[in-house]
C-alpha cells in the first residue's frame, strides 16, 4: 500500500460527509405520517428508482398499482413522462389521482427493452417532475441503468412491474430499487349515507434501503394524490388511551 495510511478521526470525518450528503437527499414526503415515519428517507427519494407492482393479477389490484404510482407522479413538479407498452391507461382515473391530462406526456414502446430507455433518456433530461414505465421484465443492469439516471437528472423513476402470464411476481427478482412496493386494493370505508366511500387499498413496502418493510391500509389518492388512513385506524389510538380513563372511573 502507497500513500499515508488514513487516521481513525480522517474515517470518521469521510464517513459523516457522506452520511450528510446522504441525509441531505431531496424527498417527497407521503403526507401520512404512519408511511413517512417507516421510510428510512422520511418519504421517496426523488433521485432515485421505485418499483410498483400489484399484489395480484386481477383488474382491481392492477388499477390500485397504477394509482398509487399516478398519486406519486401527481405529487411532483413538472411534467410527466409515461412510457406504456399497450393503450390501456386511462386518463379520467388518473386526473382522479391527481394527475392532470396536461401534465402527462405519453410515449408508446415496442417491448421492454425500449421503453426501459425511454425512461432512461426521461430521466436523464432532468426537466421531468417525474418519469413513469410499465415494464414486465427488468434485468438488474437495467435497473442500476435506471437508478444512476435518476440520480444524475434528480428525477424520481416509477416502474410499474406488471406480474407475468404465468402469475410470477417481479418483486422478488433482484433489483437496484431505492424502494419495491405492492398494492392491493381492500374493502372501501363505510359512509353514512350509503354507496362506496373512498377506495381503500393495502400498501405494502416490500424492501427499502436502509429500512425495514412494512405493511399499512390507505385510503387511495384523492384529487391532490395524496394518501389518508382510514377513518378506524385514525380513531384507534384515542380510543385506546381513553379506555384505562373509562376503567378508572
């Protein structure tokens, strides 16, 4: 080895400058604190690579996956870039996410490997509030293609991993994913007067760097895109700090 050997104090100091420029990352908070406070970010980081895939095959589980990704995408500044491999969007749902037809910039590719640089090229033009991709197999050097893209144009990457024909789940195949998230769609709340409340799904963050995963029910994107709990899960808390009063007595 040539060169003076570093000191435990210089290792020290090197380590806490990049913990710092980790830590000083741009995020985008869920808005829910149950979410942001599980995220080892504090939210998504918008640098980087997210994948999200349905937990089932059925339509309703699909169209909670794409939402979610829509209710992200909405939440950001600019323009978005989506890259689709068939004409199944659509739009009113999204715009009920949150996501305005004006905002989305739609691209139509041949096959995976094609719209995966697509993407690619979105993110590296850094102008994007986000760039979205529906994609069914990913390669890891395709996903650290992705994510060193999204870093250098500090633009978020949301890939929908659609599952296969043969029911195989793409969440478990390696990748380079900052965050992997599956979605489900659940029973809608109960309203007062009758109908369908507010569509409820099951978010489930299967891995995050540097954190653990962790499981929650949300209430869908509303207009602005943004998640809420569930009116039961909001009012558990008090009412189990009001029950030891009520024991009292």
């Amino acid at each position: 080895m040539s060169g003076p050997v570093p000191t435990l104090a210089a290792l020290r100091e090197s380590l806490q400058a990049i913990t710092g420029e980790a830590r000083d990352r741009p995020v985008l908070p869920f808005g829910v604190a149950a979410l942001d406070t599980r995220l080892a970010d504090g939210g998504l980081r918008t640098d980087a690579l997210h994948e999200v895939s349905s937990r089932g095959t059925g339509w309703g589980d699909d169209a909670a996956a794409v939402l979610f990704a829509a209710g992200i995408a909405a939440r950001t500044c600019g323009e978005i870039l989506w890259v689709v491999r068939s004409r199944d969007l659509f739009a009113p749902g999204l715009f009920q996410a949150g996501l305005a037809p004006s905002r989305v910039v739609y691209a139509e590719a041949r096959d995976d490997a094609e719209l995966l640089a697509l993407v690619e090229e979105g993110l590296r033009h850094g102008g994007l509030g986000a760039v979205v991709g529906e994609a069914k197999r990913v390669q890891m050097a395709q996903a650290r293609r992705l994510q060193l893209a999204a870093e250098g144009g500090g633009t978020p990457a949301l890939l929908l991993r659609r599952p296969t024909r043969d029911g195989t789940d793409p969440i478990t195949a390696p990748s380079a994913a900052v965050t992997r998230w599956r979605v489900a769609h659940a029973p809608s709340s109960a309203v007062p007067w009758g109908g369908l409340g507010r569509a409820c799904w099951h978010v489930e963050c299967v891995r995050q760097r540097g954190g653990d995963p962790f499981e929650l029910l949300v209430e869908g994107s509303d207009e602005t895109g943004r998640l809420a709990l569930p009116a039961q899960l909001v009012d558990r808390p008090a009412a189990a700090d009001r029950a030891p009063r009520r024991a009292v007595g």
